[in-house]
C-alpha cells in the first residue's frame, strides 16, 4: 500500500498544485523557508550526546497556540531539544514569534513524499517526533518506522468525514496508523472510533483535549479601552464574529442592522479566518453605508459600525472586546467549525452554526450544559443574537455555564505530558 501511496503522490500533487500555490500566494508569507517544503532542512546544529531532538508538528494558529504549555515543559527538562514545524504561513509566523528562541530551529513541514521526507528525515534527524491532533502522513510515519524512531500523535482526533472515509478504505486506515506508537486521542468518541480501525489499545491512551487546557492572559481594563479605540469600536455592546468564513460575514452584517433595527446599542466586530479576504470583505462592506476600518490599516481615525481585524494571533485579545460571539466555519454551507475553546475559556456567551463537525463533542456538551445556543440559518441567527444583546442576565447565564465546563475539562495537558515523558523515558531519558 505504501509503494501506491508513492506513485500515486506526485501526479495528485501536480494537479493541486495550482490551486495549492495560487492559495499561499494569496495568503503571503510563504517565501521564507520555501524550500522546506521540500526536504531541504539544512543548517540544524549538530545532534549532541546525551541530548534527545524531539520533532514536533503542529499545523497552524490553533496547534501553535495549543501547544505553548507543552513546549514550555519539554524546554525546561534536561537532555531535551525541540525542532518545531508548521504547515501554515500564519502558524510559522507565530512560532517565530513566540517559540524561535526555544528551539533549535523552525521549519515548514516537507510535502509527504518519499525523496522529500527521506531528505528532511536525513537532515533533522529526530529521536522522537509528536504529530498533533490530524497529522497523519504515512511517509513521514513510515520514515520514522524504517528509524526505529517513536512517533506520538497526541490530541488525535477523526472528524466524520475522515472516520467514514477510513472505515471504507481499511488499507488506507492501516497505512496512517499501524506505524503510529502511541495514539492520544482527545475524547473518549475519538479512541473508540480509532479502535473501531482496529488501532491496538494497548497502544492508546485517551487524555483528553489539550485545547481546553488554555491559559488566556486577561487584558487590564485600560488596554482593552485602548485596543476598542485603535478598533474604532464605540461605547456599547460588541457582537463579534470569531474566525468567521464566507457567508457569515454578511450574516452578521444583517444582525447587527436587526439588533440596531430593535433598540441594541451595538456594533460588530469581524474576525475573518483568512486575513487574505481582506479584498472581497471591503467589497461587502462598502455596499452597505456602514462605517468600517479594517484593522491592519493601522488604528481607526474615528468611531465606526463594523471592525473588521484582518490580523493573525489576536483572536484571544480581541475576544475579550465582545459581549456576545458567533463562533464561524459553522453556517451552511460550511460544515467544520472553529473553535469555541477560547470564547468558553473567557466566559463569552457564544452562538454557533449546526456545522460543527471538527468539535462535535465540544459542541454538545456546550449545548448540552445551556454553554452555548445553536442557530440554524442567518435568520435564526440576527434573532437569537437581537434577543441576547438584549438580555445582559442571559448572557451572563451562559458566560458563567461555559467558564463551568471549561474548568470541568482541563487536565489534558499534564496527561499527554506524562506518556511524552513515559516516551523519553524508553529512550534513555
């Protein structure tokens, strides 16, 4: 299966590679460390006895941010050096900023086929390699095999979509995952759907979601008045729109013309997932009269309807700004969601779309402890929200039900760290 998997690589390659290279010339940024792509990690330091390079992989904002307390305690413990990789322009932008001087280096992560992970193999030389939540690639893990080298996927997780897939194609199942040393899955539905694969449970170990374990900085009151005037936001409540895609932006335009329409004090802040959509966003806005600034334009020369932060690694400061957000990748058409982990972390009462397949088990419990409200379509949406920024109780009702589960669901953090120090451990740590 996996010499199939070779051949067949590089014609699937060639014919997404327009829409692929078309996408990160859009989104910018990529020109740094190019060739990484393809395998060409040259100028690590040299290994050094007694010391264990730990290849980590994380795909982007959200696995870079998930990640922080884990690299803080790798960093800290002795005869342990991290090589940390992302896919995303936007994730190594971050990781730059946040982790470049706890690393011995930073790199893009190679395309999956063979002469390119061989070479990357080759260069980085891990001891260990931790593969985050998807991050499934079956040369990258066949190379660590052919190495004797562990490979750990923590906060593992199948969307529906992945789950059914697999179950059709069980070949296809094996080859991602019968290399795999430990799988941490990161709920119970998850390690009894990878077992349903026939993944060894001697080899699994359910720790739960990493995610939910984030700590957010609190901004003082003075720096959130700052950042509502570099926004341009006045005085009022703010409906935010958290990593929101196609579609929901102008969704969010007609609810906040419904809440005005009904007495609400309020203006909208957007967050799109993709700052490159900055173009087509203006477009949208200039066809309603409402008043806008964008925020990578620097600060807003005055008060305005809509902010619109086409910036990357603000969302947890800006969540901070909003009384009531809508979580986005989750109306129709979309169908994955994003994330309602930092808005429940911060106590924010949320909405979101059925469309939650990526955190369909966050999504219902959150549901399920009255920590959220789903709303089915754009209408339902601007009346749900109109009703909410009209009703500080309720809003506080379910702020303080999501700040509950949250602190119900943490501990994943300190699970996947004690199997990543069982692993060491087997290692000579």
């Amino acid at each position: 299966m996996l010499w199939l998997y070779r051949i067949l690589f590089l014609p699937v390659l060639l014919v997404m590679a327009p829409a692929y290279l078309w996408r990160m010339r859009r989104r910018g940024g990529y020109g740094e460390n190019f060739l990484h792509r393809f395998g060409a990690h040259a100028g690590l330091p040299a290994k050094r006895p007694g010391v264990r390079r730990v290849w980590l992989q994380a795909v982007s904002v959200g696995e870079v941010l998930a990640i922080a307390p884990l690299i803080e305690a790798l960093v800290k413990t002795d005869g342990v050096e991290l090589y940390l990789t992302t896919t995303t322009s936007t994730g190594y932008r971050l990781a730059a900023e946040r982790h470049r001087g706890q690393t011995i280096g930073l790199g893009y992560f190679p395309l999956d086929w063979w002469p390119f992970a061989h070479r990357a193999w080759r260069q980085i030389a891990p001891d260990l390699v931790i593969l985050t939540e998807g991050e499934r690639w079956p040369e990258h893990i066949h190379q660590a095999a052919a190495r004797g080298v562990p490979v750990l996927c923590i906060n593992a997780r199948l969307s529906d979509r992945s789950f059914r897939r697999m179950k059709s194609f069980p070949a296809a199942a094996r080859l991602m995952l019968e290399d795999i040393t430990r799988l941490l899955p990161c709920s119970a539905q998850d390690a009894a759907r990878f077992l349903e694969l026939r993944f060894p449970p001697g080899r699994l170990t359910t720790t739960g979601n990493i995610k939910l374990d984030v700590a957010i900085p609190r901004l003082t009151a003075e720096r959130k008045a700052d950042l509502r005037r570099e926004l341009g936001l006045p005085d009022g409540l703010v409906l935010m729109g958290s990593s929101t895609w196609p579609g929901e932006e102008a969704a969010l335009i007609e609810t906040l013309r419904r809440g005005r329409a009904a007495g609400r004090d309020c203006s909208l802040l957007l967050v799109p997932r993709h700052a490159e959509r900055r173009a087509e966003l203006e477009r949208l806005l200039r066809d309603t009269g409402l008043r806008f600034h964008f925020r990578s334009g620097g600060s807003a020369a005055g008060e305005v309807d809509v902010a619109v932060a086409d910036t990357t690694g603000e969302l947890r400061q800006l969540l901070q700004l909003a009384d009531l957000v809508f979580v986005g990748k989750s109306l129709p058409p979309h169908t994955e969601g994003q994330t309602p982990v930092e808005a429940a972390a911060l106590e924010k009462p949320m909405l979101f779309g059925p469309g939650m397949g990526n955190f369909r088990l966050i999504a219902r419990d959150l549901l399920a402890r009255h920590a959220a409200i789903e709303v089915t379509d754009p209408v339902v949406l601007a009346e749900r929200a109109t009703e909410l920024l009209g009703d500080a109780t309720r809003r506080a009702e379910i702020a303080a039900a999501a700040g509950e589960w949250r602190r119900d669901n943490a501990g994943a953090m300190n699970r996947t760290l004690a199997v990543i120090r069982e692993e060491l451990a087997k290692l000579g740590m």
